[in-house]
C-alpha cells in the first residue's frame, strides 16, 4: 500500500511543515510575479524584484549564458555594486563558480567566497571588499538546453539548507521554462527582423542602382568637359583657370564617391583594389573635407611611412568621411576630433595599417555598442544607420576589421585594420597629370546617355582617334558590322554595361568581338566590381579624366 500523504504531513515536525509552506508560497509569488514578463530582460528584472522581496537573500544576480563569448551576461541584479558589476558585463564562465555549477547541473554553494578558489578571482575580490562571505549559483535549464544561472550573495557562513536549496531549484525551473518561452519569441521575431532587414536590402539595392547609374552618367560628363576644358586652358597658359578647374575636379571626385556609397548596397561593394603608397595623403584631404564647416576642429597625425596598401581609395575614403562625420557630430561645439594612422608590425610579414578615428562626446551606450554596424540601426535622430553598416562592410572586403571602443561621457574611438602589402618603403609613382600618350585609328562608344556618348566622343578625339558612337548595342553592333564591311574596323569599343530597354556591353561583347576581328573591348561601368570581369580587355569606372581614359586603353592594347 502507498503511504498516506496526511499521515505522512501528521508526523513532520511543525517547523518544518512551516518552512515547507513558506518555500511553496515564495515559488508561487515568484512564479506569478515574472507572469506578465514581455521580454528575457524585463523577465530577469521581474525575478530578481520578487527574490529579493519573498526570500531572505539580500544580493541576487541573473545570468543569460552567451556561448559565443563562453560567459554569461548579466541581466538583473539586486543588493551589489553596479560599478564592480554594470548591466550586461560579461562574466567569463572558465575559472568561475558559476561555470563549475553550470557544468555540473548542479547547485553549488560556497561559505568561504574570499578563500574558495572555485570564484574567479575578479569577482572573489569584488564580493570580498563587500563582506559577502557566502553564496549560491543555480543554474537554469530547460530542456537539457542551458539558459543561464541566478546566483545569491549574502553575509553569513551557514551552510545552506536542503529546504532552501530545493526552493532555489524550484524557482531555477519555473525561471528556465519563462525564459525558454522569451526566447522562443525573441529569436522569432529577430528572424522576421532579419528577413525585413534582407527586404529592405534588396529594395534600397535596386534603388541604389538605378540612382547610381544616372548619378555616374552625369558626372561623367561633368567630369570630362571640366578636364577637358583644363587641359584646353593649359594650352592657352592661363593658370589661375586651371587652378578653379582642378578644384572643380576635386569637388566632383567627392560627388562620384557619393555614388559609390550606393553602388556599395546595389552590388554587394566588392572593392577594386590598387597598390598605393599615398594613404596618408588620402586621408589628410579626406578628414580636412569631412570636418569642413562644422564647429570641431579635425587633428590628423599620420606616422609616415604608412608603405603600401592594396585599396579601393574610392572606398577607403567613404570610410574614413563617414567615421570623421560621426566623430564630428558627436562632439560639442569647439571640441576636437583626432585621425591617427600607424603601420603596425604584429609579426613576421604580418603588418597592418591601423587608422584610429577618436572622439570626446557623449560616447556610445552599452547596448548600443552590439547593434552599430547593423544596417538601419541608428541612436542619432535623423540618421539613416547606413553609414557604418557599410563602412563595416568595406574593411571586412578589404580584408581588415573596424573595431569600437566607446564610454558614456569620454568618447569613441574606431579602429580600421587593413592588410599592409610589402615593405614600408613609398613606391615613387608618375605624376597624375602627366600627358596622355597619343593614339591612332578608329575608336567606337556605347553609351545610353547622350553627354556621356559626346564628352567619350571628344575624349577619344583628343586622344588621336576617330570616333564613332551608338546608343545601344544594336546600334554598335551594325556600326561595327559596317566598319569591318568596308575594311575600316574598330581598333577599340568602349562599351556602357547597363542599358535602359536596349542591349548593354556585356550582350554585346562576344558578338562584337565574332564580327570585328582583334577588336578590344573596354567595359564602362559606374560598378567597382562586375561579373564576368574575364570578357573585358580592361575596365573604366564611370565618371573618368582623360588620364584615366588613356590608361584604359593602354592597358586594352596592350592586353594578350
């Protein structure tokens, strides 16, 4: 026969049928209180309240156990001192009481905090100077799944009795069953986060590119008229023109880059890197146009020499802009903002360029710190958090990192890590504005864009060819069929990739190159990279100089 439950409680002595009653009634007040919980967090704070009110332990901390850092997070806490333990501080799990019972399943007490080497020593000291002698850590599991931990702190050296370690794993059940529900949901809904992330994404790339498109168009004859026309005032000897147009070129290179920043989301921003030895240049004229016309002063300290570096410099620069931007903004009026730039020798052939942007504003919050580089993620009113989601984006293409250090009322810095190339010794590099080389024999454009097909068109002729230009890939594909026909071939096309309602380069190309025999073909593109790079004899980025023309074509001439 079973035995008799009222018999059973008949023959408990009162104290502890009352202990009993009290351990049943703080589960249920616990249980009810962390009910109405809308996230793990606020579950946490819930928990923590209700032990503190119901139970006689003074000091209670609640874990979340992050197994990408090996520790666990605090959420809540009750009866310490936040400044030896701030809200979501990491607290590693190897070495610690709290791992120990984790690993074990187990609750595990301690009555000697100060001596009992089972506490990693930070918080052995931490507990210790509050004269804290004993403690607890419970682990929270549910479903074999481990969760997190709650640990109690309090001053006596009792050992800790069976009625109470039983409430605790009580309460460490009913917390593990609220906490797997919480996250449960939250990992949903950051799955539809995601997935509205990767929406937006892909809508802001197909307005990006079309933007991006017509932008280049634009500039490209911008740009090459106000070359052209330096060049032309170069001829007639009037300096102080050329000097209003070279400023002119400058001030439209920082336009394209603009373009750049969208092409970064339209096509993923693979970079087109280029061997240089001038960063420390690039830098000094980005940060000085960054900073221009607001109230902070920009302070560059470049340690030359940087060496060598394999860049996209259009890229790199839109970094660098946006970082001195953010910097800018978030110092105060008269303040000061400070680009740093190093070689760093971390071992044998493994040097990197380190690029510190630092700032003393407001700083950034904690639990902003985990969410900056996320795309549309912004704490600023008014921001678009776009910048640093593809600043992030760019260094890690470039094979680098963008790192963040950031505190409450003393500042931010950022670091950008990129790959060194060789030695540090500068590479003595022509000058930009050297003279084109002259060409000869016939030369056809392909641009959808009428500016873009006359500024090509007077480039060209400039450069010793005669031209002739389409509007789209049929239209090029006849010329060149009639050219061949009457024993004039095209020596070179340069071919727009993107054509609105019509045939583009990369239709064309192959066909082309079957009806003019030896033709080379340049792709004109406002994309750093394209696929199907392999059919193209060399590649110019939209918007172009007559210098960079020539060498398109060089290099397409010259190419096997």
């Amino acid at each position: 026969m079973g035995r008799d439950p009222d018999s059973e409680r008949a023959s408990l002595p009162r104290e502890q049928l009352v202990e009993k009653a009290r351990a049943l009634e703080t589960v249920l007040r616990i249980a009810q209180a962390v009910t109405h919980a809308r996230s793990v967090s606020e579950l946490a704070e819930r928990f923590a309240d209700a032990v503190a009110s119901y139970t006689r332990f003074p000091s209670i901390v609640v874990l979340a156990w992050v197994p990408a850092q090996d520790g666990f997070e605090i959420l809540a806490q009750r009866g310490f001192d936040e400044s030896r333990f701030p809200p979501r501080q990491i607290l590693p799990a190897k070495g610690s009481l709290t791992g120990l019972a984790v690993e074990r399943r187990q609750v595990l007490t301690t009555d000697d905090i100060a001596g009992d080497d089972r506490v990693d020593p930070p918080t052995r000291a931490a507990l210790a100077a509050n004269q804290y002698t004993s403690g607890a850590c419970v682990p929270v599991i549910h479903g074999g799944e481990v969760l997190g931990s709650f640990n109690l702190v309090y001053p006596r050296g009792t050992a800790l009795p069976q009625s109470e370690r039983n409430m605790l794993e009580a309460l460490a059940t009913s917390l593990g069953v609220a906490m797997a529900q919480h996250i449960a949901v939250e990992r949903e809904h950051e799955l539809e986060r995601q997935a509205r992330r990767a929406q937006q994404l892909d809508s802001l790339g197909v307005l990006a590119g079309g933007i991006a498109h017509d932008f280049n168009n634009l500039l490209t004859g911008i740009v090459g008229n106000i070359d052209l026309a330096r060049i032309l005032a170069e001829d007639a000897q009037q300096p102080q023109v050329v000097e209003l147009l070279a400023e002119a070129l400058t001030a439209t290179a920082r336009a394209a880059a603009l373009a750049r920043q969208l092409v970064t989301f339209s096509r993923g921003g693979e970079p087109s890197r280029k061997a240089t030895s001038e960063l420390g240049k690039l830098l000094v004229d980005v940060a000085s146009f960054a900073a221009r016309g607001t109230s902070v002063r920009c302070e560059v300290d470049v340690q030359e020499p940087l060496g060598v570096v394999e860049i996209d410099a259009g890229q790199i620069a839109q970094v660098i802009q946006n970082l001195v931007i953010n910097a800018c903004q978030a110092s105060s009026s008269g303040g000061v903002v400070t680009l740093r730039a190093r070689r760093v020798t971390a071992g044998a052939d493994d040097d990197f360029i380190a690029i510190q942007v630092l700032d003393t504003g407001r700083g950034i919050a904690p639990e902003h710190l985990a969410h900056i580089f996320e795309p549309f993620f912004t704490a600023r009113v008014g921001g678009t958090g776009l910048g640093l989601a593809v600043s992030h984006s760019i260094v890690r293409r470039h094979g680098g990192r963008l790192l963040v250090e950031s505190e409450l009322g003393r500042g931010t810095t950022f670091t950008v890590e990129l790959p060194a190339s060789g030695s540090a010794t500068p590479v003595v590099r022509a000058p930009d504005d050297r003279a084109p080389r002259r060409f000869s024999g016939r030369a056809l454009v392909m641009d959808d864009e009428d500016s873009v097909r006359l500024v090509a068109t007077r480039l060209l002729q400039r450069l010793g060819f005669d031209v002739e230009a389409a509007c789209d890939g049929t239209q090029a594909l006849e010329l060149g069929r009639r050219a061949a026909a009457a024993g004039r071939p095209f020596r070179v096309a340069i071919l727009d990739l993107t054509v609105v309602g019509g045939l583009g380069g990369a239709d064309i190309a192959s066909k082309l190159r079957a009806t003019s025999a030896g033709i080379r073909l340049v792709l004109s593109t406002g994309h750093a990279a394209i696929d199907g790079d392999e059919a193209w004899d060399a590649r110019l980025l939209k918007p172009y100089k007559l210098d960079e023309l020539a060498g398109a074509l060089e290099q397409a001439l010259q190419a096997p």
